[in-house]
C-alpha cells in the first residue's frame, strides 16, 4: 500500500489526515443539517416570516468571507509554508464559536447569527487547507483512493456527531426538557468532538512545504493577482473550477434543503429527517470510499461525469416520487453521489494544481465551493418562491445546475492539465 503514497508518507500519516475529515464533518451534520438550523428557525428567531431568510443570509455572508480570503489565505499559507499553523488557528475557531452557540437562547439572534457566521468562515477555510496536504500525502495515480478514505471517515464522523447529539437528546426529552435546553447542548458536543477527533491530525500531519521566498516578497493580494493572470496556461483547470460551480451549485442546494423538501413534500417529522440523515451519511460514506478506488481505475473526468448522471437520475426521481418510499431511494442516491462527487472534486483539484502552489489553488477551489454555497440554495429559495412555494419545481430547476456541470466537465483532460500544471511551476516562483 506505501506505493500509494508520497516518498516518507506513513500509513499513520494518512489516518491522521483522514481524521480531519471525521472531526469537521459533525459540525455540517449536526450545526448545518440536522439539529441547529430548525432550532434556528423555530426558536433563536421565533417562527418569524423571515427567519429562513436570516438563516440563509448567515451562511451566505459566511460563504462570502470565504470566498473573499481563501485564495489570499492559500498564497499566505504556500508563501510561508503555514498550512499546519493556520489549520490550528482554523480548528480552534470553529469549535470555539460552536461552543458560543450554547448561549443562543430564544431571541439571542444577533449572538447566534455571529456564532454562526464565524464558525462556519474557520470550518470553510479549515476545509481548504487539510484538502491542500492530499498532494503531499497520495501519488497523483492515488489522488482518489486517499480522497475517498477522508470523505468516507468523513461521514462516519458526522454519524458520531449526530449519534452522540441524538441520545443526549432522548436523555433530555425523558427528562421532560425542550428544545432550548437541549439543543444548546448539542453545541457543545459537536465543539468537543472536533477538537478531540482533530488532534491526530493537528499532532501527527507534517508540513512537507518548504517557504517559496519569490512569494514571501509579494504580498498575498499580489500573489493572487500574479497567479490569476497566469491561470489561461491552466485551462484545463480554469475549465474544472467552472464546472465546480455548477455542480456545486446543485450540491449544495441538497445539502442545505433536503430537510426542508422532505417536510413540505412528505410531509416528514422531526424523527423522520434525523433517520433519513443518517442513512444518506451511510450512504455517502460509502460512495465516498468505493468511488475513491473507482475514480483512480477509469480516470478522473469519467468519475465525475458518472457521479453527475447520478445526481441528474436523483433529482428526477425526487421530482416525481408519488409518495415518500421513492423519496427514500432517491435520497439514498443521493448520499452514494454526494460521497462519490465531493471526493473525487478534491482529488481532481489535486492533479491539476501546482505542486508549489496547492494551498493557494485549493483556496480558489474553495473559492468557487463558496460561491456555489450561495448560488443553489438561492436559486432554489427563489425557484420556490416564483413558484408560490411549489418545491418540486423548485428542485427541478436547481437540478439544472448539474446538467450545466456535465457540459462544463466535457472539455477537461485530466493528463493534459496535470502537465500543465507541472510547467505553470516556474510561472509561480515569478517567471
């Protein structure tokens, strides 16, 4: 198996790294999907006409920061080699400001927007630097093997998180407790369960990047700028981040409003969208992991495209499911593309960015999974508004996204980009 790995890669390394992916995952599961956001919704802003909207608003400003410095953090982190020492930083805001959401109590809203906005800007930004290690860790020929064990453990996490969250929940309801005494709670949980399950990979990953000094003299404003206008000699991966917003548009439109299309469709109760996050987390996890070996056997581009056909068969099924059990396969579908597609995104990244440059270029992919965080659930939101709340239309439309991703994907060659990307090294030390 060490032939899979970079030279003076261990397999503990790895499993440190694949940790990452496991601590980080709760904080979506349970903050994002599952617990928090009805909570939000129902009790930080009392059931108010707009309190969906503060909730999407949040996360959007959040995504916005993101957005805004990942690339200047990436060319930062590149520059002085600090992609283990910003990675602290990030770990420990997010769990801190999840911690902080113990005190959002019925109408704590602007203690609880803060929280909110702040947590999920370090979960973002600590997203891109653990995915900018997977170069140094995996062979390029292993880029999905290694991918997929991060996001399958990933959702493994994200099943503790919850697993962890739901029974003290029962606890607290036998107890005869409410929601605004429980769910804080959770906070805390999720905030402990990061922290611990991060240090393996805080203690044991190795920074292998060396200081790039034509770097330091710019500043990380003038790096990115530098590198953007060099990035016409990477059109196979100025093509893929394109595509990335796309797909990731309609991606991240499920992630933020399945729960939502559940309850007003079919109508399903609190207990029903727990059972149903669990299994897509199974699902996922194993998409992830089988996909991973998969993606590095037929190839990059013909992975994503598979897994994309899949999210088109998804939605239609969704679309049209009469009743609740056709519902249940297509979310079911959705976790194994979810897993499948997340993975191989990062992988794909991975063998088309730099060697020099993998923070920076991993920071513009988050860039664009940002920018997509924002575009689908707002087009889905506005969808269903035009539509006077018609949810299936709704979805059908921001379906739309992942036929756009498939055209998009047409154009890019993963061998011809990796050695373009071999050559855009001396572009990156000032050339």
């Amino acid at each position: 198996m060490n032939d899979l790995f970079q030279p003076g890669v261990r397999r503990r390394e790895v499993w440190a790294w694949a940790m990452y992916d496991f601590a980080n995952s709760g904080y979506t599961t349970v903050v994002i999907t599952a617990v928090f956001s009805a909570y939000f919704v129902a009790a930080v802003a009392g059931n108010a006409p707009w309190a969906t909207f503060a909730w999407t608003l949040a996360l959007s400003v959040s995504y916005a920061l993101v957005m805004l410095t990942a690339p200047l953090i990436g060319a930062y982190a590149d520059a002085h080699a600090s992609k283990k020492k910003l990675l602290w930083l990030t770990t420990l805001g997010c769990a801190g400001f999840t911690a902080l959401l113990v005190f959002a109590a019925p109408g704590a809203l602007i203690l609880a927007i803060v929280a909110l906005v702040l947590s999920n800007y370090f979960f973002g930004t600590g997203e891109n630097l653990i995915a900018a290690f997977l170069p140094e860790l995996a062979r390029p020929r292993a880029l999905g093997r290694v991918s997929g064990w991060g996001w399958s453990l990933g959702y493994v996490g994200g099943l503790v998180s919850l697993g962890a969250s739901l029974a003290y929940i029962s606890w607290a309801q036998a107890q005869g407790q409410g929601a605004s005494d429980f769910v804080p709670v959770t906070m805390l949980i999720t905030a402990a369960i990061f922290m611990l399950a991060s240090l393996p990979t805080l203690t044991m990953l190795r920074e292998r990047a060396t200081p790039q000094p034509a770097q330091i003299a710019r500043n990380a404003w003038a790096q990115v700028r530098h590198t953007l206008g060099h990035l016409r000699q990477l059109p196979d991966l100025k093509r893929f981040l394109v595509c990335t917003v796309l797909y990731q548009a309609g991606i991240q439109a499920v992630i933020t409003l399945a729960a939502i299309y559940a309850s007003q469709v079919f109508h399903f109760t609190t207990q029903q969208t727990i059972l149903l996050v669990l299994l897509v987390n199974i699902t996922a996890a194993l998409g992830a992991f089988v996909f991973g070996h998969v993606q590095d056997r037929i190839g990059h581009v013909r992975a994503i495209a598979l897994t994309l056909a899949g999210w088109i068969v998804m939605v239609l099924l969704a679309w049209m499911a009469p009743d609740e059990r056709m519902f249940w396969v297509a979310a079911n579908l959705a976790g194994l593309c979810m897993g499948a597609s997340q993975s191989a995104g990062r992988a794909m990244v991975g063998l088309l960015a730099p060697p020099a440059q993998q923070a920076e270029f991993f920071g513009l992919w988050g860039l664009a999974v940002k920018l997509a965080s924002i575009l689908g659930p707002l087009t889905y939101g506005a969808a269903s508004w035009i539509t006077a709340g018609d949810h299936r239309q709704a979805l059908l439309i921001t379906g739309s996204y992942f036929v756009a991703g498939l055209w998009a994907l047409r154009g890019v060659q993963a061998a011809r980009g990796h050695r373009a990307a071999r050559r855009f090294a001396q572009v990156g030390q000032g050339a």
